[in-house]
C-alpha cells in the first residue's frame, strides 16, 4: 500500500514537471512568437511615418505634421496659402485640377484680346476719314425758312436804332440790319458758309460736320453758318440790298468774298486793326491773332448798350445760334476795320486784293487749302 502511494506520489510529479515543461515550452513559444510580431507593427508604423514626411515636405515641418493633422482649421487660418496646400492635401488635389481650368479660361480670353485690339484701330480711323465737303446732307434738303423768317420786328428795330450811333453811313447801317436778321434764327455749324441772297435753304436741315479741326467733325448736327460764315453771308447780303437799291455800284458775290475774306484768316488779313475808340457799327471783333490763337472766333459790331459798351453780333458754338453780346464780356480783345469798307461807304469799287480760283472759291491760300485745309482757310477758327 505504502508502495503504491509512493509510486503515485512520483507519477503526479513527474506530469507535473511535464506540464511545466510544456508550459514553459508554449510560454517561450510565445514569447518568441510575441517577439517576432513587433517588427511587424514596426515595419507598418514605419511607412505611416515615411507617409507623414512625404506630406510635410512641402511645408519643411516633420516633427509638428502628425499635430498639424489634428488641428488643420486653426493653420490655414494662421497661414492663408502656404499651410492650407499642405495640409489639405486632399483638397488642394481637387484644386489642382481647378487650375488648369482657369488656365483655359484666359486662353479663351486671349482670342477675344485681339478682338478687342482689331476694334480699337477702327474708332480711330473714323475721325480720321477726310469728308469732300463742309457738310454731308443725310435727306433731301427742305426749306426750313424763308426771307419773311428774315424780317425784323418793330422791336427789333427800335433796338437796332438806339444803338446805332448818328450819322452812320447806309452802308454800315444796312451790314448791321443784315447782321440783326439772323439773330436766334440760325445754328451754329462748324465749316458752315453760304453766300445766299436771303435765306439758304439748307439751314436747319440735318447734316454731317465734313470740316476739320473740331471735335464736330462727323457728327451730325442743323446746318447753319460758323463765325467767319456768319460775318460772311452779313456783307454779301448787305451787298446786295444795296447794289439792288442801286446806291452803290454793283460787285459780283464772288468778289465780295474775296475783298471780305472765306474765313477768320482771311477776315483779319483784309482788315487793319483800330483802337476801340475807333470801333463803329460794321466793324469787325476778333478773339485774337491769327499768329497766336489756334482757335480763333470773329464777329459784326453793331452798336453800343446804355453804358456804351460795344455789342457785337456773332454765330456762337456755346449758344448754338447767332447772338448780341457785350464785346469784351464774351471775350473779343481786337476790332478791325474791312480795307473795302470805305470805298464801298463812298459807293466807289473797291480794289480786289484775292484772286479768284477757277472754280470761284476765294484764293486767299490755294485752291487746295480752300477746300481741305480747313485750318489754313479758317474753317477751324472758331470758339
């Protein structure tokens, strides 16, 4: 009995040192096997990091990237551009693509720059385009007037009588009666002439400014007279109401042009300077010197107001129409005196100092110059 408890006893330590062996066995086994798992994590961690360099290049920031993960928002914030390319790295990537797209964009609107450009030359090129006369009529041309639009009224006279000064000669008194008739009545228009008898039928009616030196030229306005027109169509008319009445003698229009002048140029070149003591009814006004006002504006004497001031009556751009003013209120500075005004005064012819081109315009320049050179003619000399 006692022997087999023994044997027992040894048997019960030898399957214990067997479990223990076994389970020291399976406890190395697992430690070995636990050993060789961590490279394996290691080796999966080490890719995230490499990951995470590769995302912080662009901002050089390796160590605070996995932080900057965490809290983007605050960063773009901090840095507008640079921080939100790195950190966002998703969506800068949708954003990428974006850019190409508005890279085509101006390349769209780069086809349309030439367009533009092609565009700018062609509005330049309008106000340069050169017109074969003063004035372009859009429709056929209808009376707007008549010489009854021409006749003074009782008022108008009286005003015309208390300017005037005593013992006028009827020459002067009819270029100022001439000068009276077209106050308020026609427009202003840039190269405008005309040396009807009456009134011109083409007043009133549209037309395109053809001459240049104005920002006029081109567009489209009432024909009427310019200032020198003005002064122009005064003498003519003045001219014929008198040859016609047979108290002085006779002048073709052609002539009177040529002894009155086509334009400002002209107009102060047949005419010598008077001091304004000198002035009278029939006299000229001018602005100033041909030589030193590239613009300049002329206009008829034709009395004096109660506080014997000067008036002069001139076609004016501002107003649109002829008007009276106080000379040196509307700003002439010189009064001149027509050469031809005295002969014609004494009823004598006087003498002709222009020739006259073949086609009967005035030759104060060329025949070229009359008809183009708008500025040496004085069809710019105007306010």
């Amino acid at each position: 009995m006692n022997y087999n408890l023994k044997e027992r006893g040894k048997m019960k330590k030898r399957i214990l040192y067997i479990c223990v062996a076994v389970v020291t066995l399976l406890a190395m086994s697992i430690s070995a096997f636990a050993q060789e798992l961590p490279p394996e994590p290691q080796a999966s961690e080490e890719p995230a990091v490499s990951q995470t360099q590769d995302a912080a290049e662009p901002t050089e920031e390796a160590t605070p990237e996995p932080q900057e993960s965490t809290a983007p928002a605050p960063e773009p914030s901090a840095e507008p551009q640079p921080s939100a390319a790195p950190e966002s790295s998703t969506p800068p990537v949708p954003e990428e693509p974006a850019a190409p797209v508005v890279t085509e964009e101006p390349a769209a609107e780069t086809p349309n720059a030439p367009q533009e450009a092609v565009n700018v030359p062609e509005p330049s090129e309008a106000p340069e385009k050169i017109y074969d006369a003063p004035a372009i009529f859009l429709k056929g041309i209808v009376a707007k007037g008549n010489d009854d639009t021409l006749q003074l009224t009782e008022e108008q006279l009286e005003d015309i009588e208390r300017a005037l000064q005593e013992n006028l000669s009827p020459y002067r008194k009819e270029v100022v009666m001439q000068a009276y008739s077209l106050v308020g009545k026609v427009n202003y228009f840039w190269g405008g002439k005309s040396t009807e008898t009456g009134w011109d039928i083409r007043w009133g009616n549209e037309a395109i400014v053809g001459s240049a030196g104005s920002e006029q030229m081109g567009k489209t306005r009432a024909y009427g007279l310019d200032c020198s027109g003005y002064v122009l169509w005064s003498f003519v008319n003045a001219e014929e109401s008198l040859t016609a009445r047979g108290e002085i003698e006779t002048m073709t229009k052609a002539e009177v042009v040529n002894r009155t002048g086509y334009g400002t140029a002209g107009q102060w070149e047949l005419s010598k300077e008077i001091s304004w003591e000198q002035a009278q009814p029939g006299d000229l006004a001018f602005y100033g010197a041909p030589s030193q006002t590239p613009r300049n504006h002329v206009g008829i004497v034709v009395g004096t107001n109660e506080e014997g001031q000067l008036l002069v009556a001139h076609c004016s751009s501002t107003n649109n129409n002829v008007v009276v003013s106080e000379a040196k209120q509307a700003g002439f500075q010189y009064i001149r005196e027509l050469k031809f005004t005295e002969a014609r005064e004494a009823g004598l012819l006087a003498e002709q100092e222009i020739v006259v081109a073949e086609n009967g315009m005035p030759m104060f320049l060329t025949q070229e110059q009359a008809y183009q050179g708008a500025v040496g003619n004085g069809w710019n000399m105007n306010e």
